[in-house]
C-alpha cells in the first residue's frame, strides 16, 4: 500500500498543490492542442493500423543509395562541427568571465551566443535554402551557426570553472595575454571542451538526419519522400538506419568522453 | 667545465599527427560532398543582399502570429507532460540498482535509447501520417522524443542516489514501488525538475518548427511565408519566434539556478 510518510497519510500539500497548477494548466490549454476524448480515443486504432502498414519487407535494392544518404548526413555534421569549433573557440574565450578583456565584451558576446543558438537548426536552414540554393552547403551553414552558439556557451562555462592557481602562476612568470591563455587556461579546460565537442556532434548527426525536409540535404529528403509516396518499404530502412547510427556514434563519443574525462 | 644539465626526455606529443588526420578527414568529407569555398565566398555578396531582405518586418499579421505560437507553446507543454509520465515510469526500470531484474534494465534501458534515437521530426511525420494534421501529432513527437532523454537521465540520478538510502527502506520491509516512491524519487526530484525544465526549453524550440511537417504551430506559417517570398512577414514571424524563445530560456535558466 502506498501510504505518504506524513502524520496523516496524506500526500504533502506541495505535491497537491503542484500537480493540480499542472492539470489545470493542461485542461486550459487542451483546446488549443485540438486534444479531446474523441481524438485520443480515435488515436489509439489509427497508429495500431499504422504500424501494421510498417510491417513490411524492406526495399533491398534501396539499400546502397540508403547508405550513400546517411554518409552525407555523417558528413555534414563532421564539416559542421568543426567549422563551429573553429568559430567558437575564440567568441568563447571573448564571453568567458574571468578571461574577457572587458564586462562589456563579456556581456555583449553571452547575448550574441544567446541570440544565435535561439532558433532551431531548421529555421536557419529554411533561410538557407533560400540564400544559396539546395544542397548540403546550406545544411551544413545552418547546423554551423546554431553550434556555434551552443558550444561557445560551453565552452565559455568550461573556461570559467578552471583552476585558478596555475593561471596566476604562469601569469606571475610575465606572460601574456595569449601566453596565459595558452598555456595555463585552455589546456585546463581541453578535457570538457573535447566532451562537449562529442556531444554536439551527437546532436549534429541527429540534426542533420532532418535537414532534408527543407531541402538542405541528408537522408530527411528521402525520408519524407517515403512518406509522402506511402513506400513504406523504404521508410523502415530509413529509419532504421538513423536509429543504428545514432546509437553507435552515441556509445562511441559515451566511451571516448569517460576516458577523456577522467585522464 | 661544467656538466650540462641532464634534461628529461621531451615528451612525444601526437597532436601534430592527429590534427593531420582530422583535416585530412574534412577534407575528404568536403570532396565527397562537392562543396566549394569559392561558391561561398562568390555567394557571400548574394548572402548579404539576401539577409537584407528581411530588413523590414511586416508586424500587420501579429495578433494572429500570437494565437499560432500559443498553439506552439501549448503543444510543447503538453509534449513535456506526456515525456513526464512516460519517462517517469520508465526511469526506475532502467535504473540498475532499482530494477526488478537484468532483463527488465535492459529492456527499458534500449527503449529509452530508441525513443531518443529518433529525431523528433522524424516521429512528428509518422504521427502525421497515421492521425492527421494538427498538434497532437507534435504533441506525441515531443513527448515520445523527449521521454527518451528524462527516462535516461532521471535513471542515471537514481543510479547516483547513496546506496544507504535504499537500503534504510528496504530494511524496513518496503517493497518495490515503495521504494520508488519514497526513496528514489524523493532523492533526485531536484535534479529531475532541472531536467523537465531543460526538456520544455528545447520543446518550444523544437514546437516552432513542427509546423513544417504539418504538426501545428508558427512553424507552418513561416514555411508558407517563406514559399511565398515574403519576406516582411517572415521577417517578423522570426521575430516573434526568437522573443518568445528567448523568454522561454531566460525563464527556465532563471528557475534551474533557483532549484542549485
């Protein structure tokens, strides 16, 4: 029997209070979400005959173009990430606290990395699309950008948490500027910047998968292809092909990251 | 004459050698992909003229953009929910130490995983195919998405949770559900309401672009204003977009350094 450890047994007022706040909130904003007890009753069989349409055999002779696709979507999150890395490494030295030349740099670069991390990936490659044309180039600007804002926030996180000693002792020895942050503040910081640079890959990879809805190459352009004509025979493989690489690359960057971490 | 001093050995660094490899690789990738830095610095020109474009946003349609991104922030609440229930009752199965047994670990363990495989637009299509257009598709895309990754970290909190903790209960002949109630969830609701908060950042972003596969919300008009060319209305759906956003992080980081 679930008894709350409370003199009366009751579950805490917090809890309740919480929990009816959410429902509420819920129950106000069903109409706009169009979720009723007729759609979600409906729902249920809808998706069971779905699936049923997804147990087919797989188109095998897809198969080639199938992994030609995923390595371009490989490809352009490695191309992306690295252009971000290279981009980010100084704006994030410029927004990290304890190493910006001035408050208001810091201030000013935070906000830009704030501003250009705010809309998703697709937004940006829709807009893209439409500035250079289809193709993997504007997938691979849009995945850069929004990196760009996401890893010089960590990395600026990452350079502010260092140990301060070493960074006073080098600096005590009269190096420079660019000397103390070469050899005191970024080989510190080197282990989180490497495990976030893993991370977002990951994402990329996952980002990338979707770009093609929009035309900015990738398997998505397949994908929704698939859909569109209804060749489930293709989207299966399709879709099990993103879930095996995601999965590898997520155990692989998940192992190089703990050995990374801890030296 | 004085020795020299006997240096220790300069230490072998591979950093040139993999620094190679990597640009050898991306150089690779760039081939294969047919890219050219010379398009890109001749479409620099093409790019700047073309941002230009968006200069003047056209706020006429605003009212209207609102009620489109309430249906955006709506679905992203709703998504969060659904991830809660969903990720909430798969997290102590896929908790080592709290499991029943290995086979049930390992079954919640690679569910989370696939459901966090898929990328949520992916799953927003084929809800779209099977129920139709609207948001609850986008709404079971985000839940089902996002239900992946708070499965994965609430279970890795309760993994962290003192052993002393479990054991105090067990030893007082609590059961299993028990167990969950008042020792796990207890010990990581801190953390697990910093992860809920993360998850609803990243749904609003990820609600404003469901519309594009038919799911709901501002991201379909953007596409469609988009198609069109116009670009004072874009201009200023991507305003309103990026506002809202915004608000949306400011509000959730503010709330996370609130829980420490």
């Amino acid at each position: 029997m679930l008894r709350f450890p409370t003199p009366d047994g009751r579950p805490p007022r917090s809890l309740v209070l919480v929990a009816l706040i959410l429902a509420g909130l819920l129950i106000a904003s069903a109409p706009l979400v169009e979720v009723n007890p007729r759609s979600l009753v409906g729902a249920g069989p809808r998706l069971l005959e779905f699936l049923g349409h997804l147990w087919v055999m797989p188109d095998w002779s897809y198969l080639p173009d199938l992994g030609r696709r995923m390595l371009e979507t490989i490809e352009m999150a490695v191309i992306a990430t690295a252009i971000a890395l290279v981009l980010s490494l100084p704006l994030a030295v410029l927004s990290a606290r304890t190493v910006s030349p001035h408050p208001w740099v810091f201030a000013l670069g935070r906000s830009l990395l704030a501003l250009i991390r705010a809309l998703p990936e697709l937004v940006w490659a829709l807009v893209f699309v439409s500035a250079v044309g289809l193709g993997p180039l504007p997938g691979i600007l849009a995945l850069a950008v929004v990196t760009v804002g996401f890893m010089g926030k960590v990395f600026a996180e990452a350079i502010e948490v260092v140990d301060p000693r070493p960074v006073e002792g080098v600096a005590a020895h009269g190096a420079r500027r660019w000397q103390v942050l070469g050899f005191a503040v970024l080989p510190q910081a080197l282990p989180d910047l490497l495990g976030s640079t893993l991370y977002v890959l990951d994402h990329n990879v996952r980002a990338a998968a979707i770009l093609g809805l929009v035309g900015a190459g990738g398997i998505g352009y397949d994908m929704v292809m698939a859909m569109r004509l209804f060749e489930y025979d293709r989207l299966v493989p399709i879709g099990a092909a993103i879930w095996l690489c995601v999965t590898l690359l997520d155990r692989a960057s998940h192992r190089l990251r703990a050995r990374v971490i801890n030296g | 004459m004085a020795e020299p001093p006997v240096l220790p050995p300069r230490p072998r660094s591979w950093l040139p050698a993999w620094a190679a490899a990597a640009l050898a690789l991306l150089y690779a990738a760039g081939h294969d992909l047919e890219l050219s830095f010379e398009d890109l610095a001749y479409g620099l020109d093409d790019m700047v003229e073309y941002f230009g474009r968006y200069r003047a946003p056209d706020f006429a349609g605003v009212p209207g953009m609102l009620v489109l991104m309430m249906q955006t922030l709506a679905t992203a609440f709703w998504g969060t929910m659904l991830a809660i229930v969903l990720g909430g009752l798969l997290a102590p199965l896929a908790a080592r130490n709290l499991s029943p047994a290995r086979w049930t670990y390992l079954t919640a363990r690679e569910l989370l995983n696939l459901m966090r495989a898929m990328p949520d637009l992916l799953l927003a299509l084929v809800f779209v195919a099977a129920l139709g257009l609207g948001p609850l598709p986008g709404v079971l895309a985000l839940g089902v998405h996002t239900a992946g990754f708070l499965g994965k970290f609430c279970a890795e909190s309760m993994e962290r949770v003192e052993p002393g903790v479990y054991d105090g209960l067990a030893a007082t002949g609590a059961t299993l559900p028990q167990r969950i109630m008042y020792a796990a969830w207890p010990s990581v609701l801190r953390e697990a309401a910093g992860y809920v908060l993360v998850i609803l950042d990243r749904n609003v972003r990820m609600g404003a672009v469901l519309g594009l596969v038919g799911a709901g919300g501002i991201g379909l008009a953007l596409h469609e204003t988009l198609r069109l060319f116009d670009y004072a209305r874009s201009s200023a759906l991507i305003l309103v977009m990026l506002v809202t956003i915004l608000a949306m992080d400011a509000l959730s980081s503010s709330l996370r350094r609130r829980l420490g």
